[in-house]
C-alpha cells in the first residue's frame, strides 16, 4: 500500500464532468489498495473571474483581502470534487490550507509554507477517505488566510508529500511528462523517464514551462519524488527525484528556449569606474528583471552594455533608459525583441568538457549567430535570432543525441503556428 | 462613542456599485464615531450559483462538502467590501467564522450557533478598523465549516452583537421597517418605532418576512436591540427590543397573513381512540409540517379532521392520504389552496378580553368566512378564502386603530397584482 499525493491543475478540473473524470481516476488508485490525497487548483477561469471582481472595486486592493478572495477558488473546486467522489461510492473529505495546517509567512499573494501539520490528513486517511486539500493556499500562526502565488498549487503538493512522507507525488497537467525539447518545436522530441531536480531547475529556469521551480526546490529540499503524467491518459510519466551519482548521467538531457525576453544594447556608454553598477542599480530600483549582461570590451573609453530583460518590463524600462542615455552621455539604447534564449542543460555537463564548444559548432555549421552566452555548471545559455529557434533546437536535438524514434508528425508546428505560438508566449 | 453590528442582506451588496454604496454608509459611521462592526451575506444569486454547481455533480452532495462550498460566497462578498473601504480610505479587515469564532454544531446546513469568541474583533476594533464578518457560517470545535440555514446572517449579526455586547444590531435590507402590515395589501399600513421581541417572533411566525425568527429568538435571550433599516435610506427604521411592562401596550401591533399553507380535510374518519394520533403520527414520518389542527364534534361516530400545511409538502402528502383514506375507512380527502392564513398579534391582547370577538364581528361584519381558529397569548390566527385576504386586512386595521395618515398610494396593488404576489409567494 502506498501513500500518493496527485495534483490536479485548474483545466483538469475546469468543468464538472471532468472533475467527476479526476474523481473516478482517484477511486480507481483507492480501490488499488493506495492511500490518496489529490491537491486541487480553482476551476478553470475563476481565479481570473475573481480578480475582475476586485478590480470592479479597486484598483489596489491589499493583498490580505486578496487571499481572502482568491482562496474561495479551491474551496469550490474541492468541494464538488469531494462530492462527486462521495456520489460515486467512495468516502471523501476536503480541507482548506488552514485545515490541512500549511502554516505560512504573512507575505500575502505569495506566501512561503513554513510547516505541515499532518495530523487532519492522517486521521481522514485512517477512516478510508480520499482526502483532498486545497492547493495555493495557506494560514498564518495567527490564523490570516494566505496564498503562495504562481506555481502555488504545485508546491502545496510537493509539501503535503513532504509533511506525510508520502511515496511519491503525482503532478497531473495536459502534458504526458517532461521532454527532451518542445515536441510542437523538434518533432523527433523525446519523454525523459527520469531527470534529476537540478536538470529539472534548470530547464525550468530557462524556458520549460512543465513544472514550477518552487515546487522542484522544494521536492529537493525534503527528497520528494515528483512523478508529472497526463491527466487524460494512463501512460507513465516522468519521475523528478535524486539522480544516483553512480548512474551515467547524460551529457545533455534537455534543450529550453524562451522568448519571453529582449535584448538591450546601450551603445557607446562613457567606461568610467562603477558604470555598471550605476546603470544596473537604476534598472533595479524600478523593478525592471535583468538575466544575461555583457560588456564588451572598452574602445576608446566607450563601451557597449547588453543585457536581456523580459519583454513584459519593457514599458517601465524605456523612460528609465531615455533619462539614463541623457545623463551618461552614452550615443543610443537598441531594443531588439525577436530574440530567443536557447539553453542546453545536462547533469553530465560538469564531468564532460568541450560541451559548450560543441555546441557552439552546431550552431555555426548551421549559420545561427550567438549574441550572448552565459553558463553554469550544468548549462549552457546562448542568445540567437528568434526566427533560427527551430533549426538550431533540432541540429542540437540530434547532436547531442537526443533524437527519439517516433517522431509527432502531426503536432509539428508550422513557420505560421511556431510564430503564433511564440507570441502567444510574451 | 457606540459599538454597532449592521448587517447587509445579498440584495444589498449584489454588484461592485452596491458594495461600494455600503462601504460609504460603513464609513461614514466609522467617521461619525462609532466603532463599526458589518456582517454579510452572498452577494446576489450568488448561494443559488453554487447550488447549480453542485448539482451538476451529484443529486445528494454531503451536506459537509455543501457547507464547504456554500461558506465561500460569503467569503467573496466580504473580502470585496473589504477591499472597497480601503479603497476608500478606511482601514477594514475580513473574517471568516472560524476566524472570528463562531463556534457551532456539527448539524451541517442549519447549525446552530454554541459561542462566539469576540477576541479577534475587539483587537481589529482598537487598530481602528472596520471589522467585516461573514454572515451564515461558523466552524465546529473539529474545525468544520457550518453554514447556519436559512435566515443564518441576521443571526450571525445577532450572536456578533450578543458577543461583543454591542449597543445594537442594525439589520439592513429593502424596507425600512416593520409595518402594521404589508403596505401592498393594505396603503394604510404604518411603520412602527418600536415592537417587542414577543409580537416580532409571533408576526414573523404568521407570515411577516422581514426579520427571521432564530434571530430574533437569539436577540430575546441575549437583549440585543435589532434596529430593521433600509439599506437605501438614511431614515430611522424600527427597534425591535424588550418593552416594558410599564409603557401602555398596544391592543394589536400588526396583522401578518401567509398564503403558503394549504387546508386539507380528512371526512368522515371513523371515530376511534388515538385515530388523531395515528394519522398526525404517519403525516409527520412522511416529514410534513402540520400547521392549525381543528378535529369536528363527532357525529355518528365519524369524525372530519381539517389541518393546514405547507403547500411545498403537498406532492409528498398526497400519496400518503390515497393510503390512509383507505387503511382508515375514512371517505376522502379535500385540499384547498386557495386560504390564507390571517393572524392578529398584540402584546396588549394578555390583558384586554375580547379581541378575538372583536376580530370574529369585524370580518362577520364584512362577509369574510372563517374555517379555522388558533390563537397564542398574544396572537389569533384564522382561515379565510385568499380572495378575501385584501378586505379582510384592511378593515382589521382599520378597526384596531392601526391605520396611518399617510397613505401608500403608489404602492397599492391592483387585484392581479395582489394575485402573482400571492403566487409567487408560494
């Protein structure tokens, strides 16, 4: 008998024959002889829905009262999916974060868990119930309702398994695992059936969309094994836990991109001393991200600063870089929003030298030009044109050996639909 | 300075524009002095929307998982209000029952509130804020979420103000008072100052909907004076309080009627002992509410049996009697559902004789037909044909002195009108 935490998003649950759907795949795990706890995220649209409704009343709302709101979404949801287990024979109990006992920081909208009390759960599971628990959702030690923010119903799940000790933890979504690349991007994409939460990281820093990074953080932390599946399917998924070291890692296990960000080029910057720190200190007090940065080398006491910054900031920045441009002296600032960050990322990486090399070759056999590159330990980051996004995933796809056997012919993107896609993305 | 409970019916807070309205009249009585203490319902249709929901899950939800699911249209009213008197300029906060300790049984859908626990608020009223409570629910001792049944948020506003020993309870809704009668039926109608506990729970037993009884109830036992104002006007409404004995009671403070009640007559049953008690016994078992009961002189040892109840009750009754005209012997049953209950209610009445006389000649007098009798100590309550509920109501007023100068003229509905109120009063 095990002990299984599954997670359902807001699509898997978003209309009521698919919840009486999650239901039924629930009872079925039960009547497998597993003890279940499902996590649930708010119906479909209704978060949005909730957040027209405050916006009816204010343009500011504070953000205890937005918990407050916000949190109703998976009382919903769980309820009726405890009632539609309940009218398919099983017993069944949901519970709110404060019931569960997610205890959190104050830091209302995107609160951090701090502890579990398990006592509620185990008890319901002792009487044979399928339990379900509100994903998203905490309470403070003085009892304040809280929410944990994006991703926030993933990392409700890892640390429900955490707090039981459960053996693993099911992420259920659209998506049938974690993949070697985008399939709608390389048709020749392959479905990992392990990664380890480093890789995981760091594709999910880069660009791959599959799992939130505060919920792989916290998987790590406490060592709780993430199996992601199809919530329409029963093939196995992928499972994200401690990869053995004795293992051979792969060089490479996956190819990220992500066109959420441009690149900015400040030409022609005064080189004084602290030039940097100055432009950079500006740029974040007004809240603006920054990922990659370059300086060029320094010609004549002029040089070049590049940096990447998501797309989305772009309307706070451009005032900032006008007066900054005025008040360096530097000649110009170059907004260019067509370019894609390409990342390789592989365990194997810090035990094989020459990957970067390689993968700098791939690139130029096939005449796609590196603007930017940055590294850690177990990934290589490259900026290229948007337009060379599908190309250079499918040489290094093949490369690096990644290639599957079966190939998705048919949700292979065309230019039109890669492009739609890619706007879609910003 | 006073402290003040005032409670907002859904109708009152049912859109953004509403909310706001109500976090104005909350402020300016924050500002006026007073420390505020609001408590609301749902907004809108919003409790029949999560009926809706439910029922496309499952015909027989848990009534845990409803009350799960109910509690959270409060939750969603209060946080927006919140939110709005912020925006405002005002501090607030929102609590959920639990958060505020609304301590209940574990009767699911119509609990029934043990102990409030008014700590939480007064810390939030000595920060100066104004103190949003959610209507409707509480919590068990283990933690459940209740919901309190019909007419739960006028007692939620009750126990909040018995809790905090508040120097009233303001119940706002879209009249502005307790009337002598419905002005609909009868223009003369006149708005009282003042009523007593006792005449308040008689009228509103006979069909007076203003204030529900377990409020009122709630409010005798612990002396909260209810104050029922209109959520649209400023003018005074009426206080609903102990009167003393001392002060010069009215004979008749109002005429109620209630046309939601059908008279069923059983003829002919053979008389026997215990004959009433076997037939009210299998009526009741089916859950059917018996209202006036009038056994007739026996004669040849047969008997007819005439009783009152609801119309609602009427598609599970009817079956019922096929089976016990015929295990009975009895010769039919006859159901009417054209009456209305007419009633009378007066402190006054204990020590004057002779009203019910009074009320008997004034509808002989005008040709209004009694078929049924009950009376209380301070209420008589008799059947009369529907078509008659106008006249009747209108001359008892008249005759026990209830009549206002003023005169509801544009309120006054025609004979059709009168009708599709009555039936949609059904």
């Amino acid at each position: 008998m095990a002990l299984v935490v599954c997670k359902f998003g807001g699509t898997s649950v978003a209309t009521p024959e698919r919840v009486i759907n999650v239901a039924k795949r629930l009872i079925a795990k039960h009547r497998a002889g597993d003890q279940v706890v499902a996590v649930v995220s708010a119906m479909g649209k209704t978060t949005d829905d909730l957040l027209r409704l405050a916006q009816a009343v204010t343009d500011d709302p504070p953000s205890r009262e937005m918990d407050m709101l916000l949190s109703t979404g998976e009382q919903v949801s769980m309820s009726v999916l405890a009632m539609a287990i309940d009218a398919l024979g099983c017993k069944s109990v949901s519970l709110t974060g404060g019931q569960v006992g997610i205890v959190t920081d104050a830091v209302f909208r995107k609160a951090k868990i701090r502890e579990i009390k398990p006592d509620r759960i185990r008890m319901e599971l002792a009487d044979d119930k399928i339990v379900i628990v509100a994903g998203f959702q905490g309470v403070t030690r003085a009892g304040d309702i809280t929410t944990l923010g994006r991703g926030g119903s993933d990392t409700t799940a890892v640390a429900v398994a955490a707090g039981l000790k459960a053996d693993r933890c099911e992420i259920y979504s659209d998506v049938d695992g974690i993949y070697t690349t985008d399939p709608r991007v390389c048709p020749r994409a392959r479905k990992l059936d392990v990664i380890s939460y480093e890789e995981m990281l760091e594709l999910a820093a880069s660009g791959a969309g599959v799992l939130q990074m505060r919920a792989v953080e916290f998987a790590r932390h406490f060592g709780v094994v993430i199996e992601c599946r199809s919530a329409f399917t029963d093939e196995p998924g992928t499972l994200v836990k401690e990869v053995n070291d004795k293992m051979e890692s792969a060089v490479v296990s996956g190819i990220a991109f992500d066109n959420s960000e441009a690149k900015v080029t400040i030409r022609d910057v005064p080189d004084r001393v602290g030039i940097a720190a100055r432009v950079f200190g500006t740029i974040a007090a007004a809240m603006c991200n920054v990922d990659m940065i370059v300086q060029n080398i320094s010609e004549d006491h002029y040089t070049d600063l590049t940096f990447t910054t998501p797309i989305q900031d772009l309307p706070r920045l451009r005032p900032i870089l006008d007066e900054m441009i005025e008040n360096l002296g530097a000649r110009e600032y170059i907004i260019d929003e067509s370019i894609v960050k390409l990342s390789i990322v592989g365990a194997g990486m810090k035990s094989n030298p020459g990957i970067a090399a390689k993968m700098f070759q791939v690139l130029a056999d096939n005449e796609v030009n590196i603007s930017l590159i940055t590294t850690s330990s177990i990934r290589i980051s490259v900026v290229i044109d948007g337009d060379q996004t599908q190309k250079a995933v499918q040489k290094l796809h093949t490369a690096f050996g990644l290639d599957s056997d079966k190939v998705f012919e048919e949700t292979q993107l065309s230019g039109e639909e890669l492009a739609a896609k890619m706007e879609k993305g910003r």
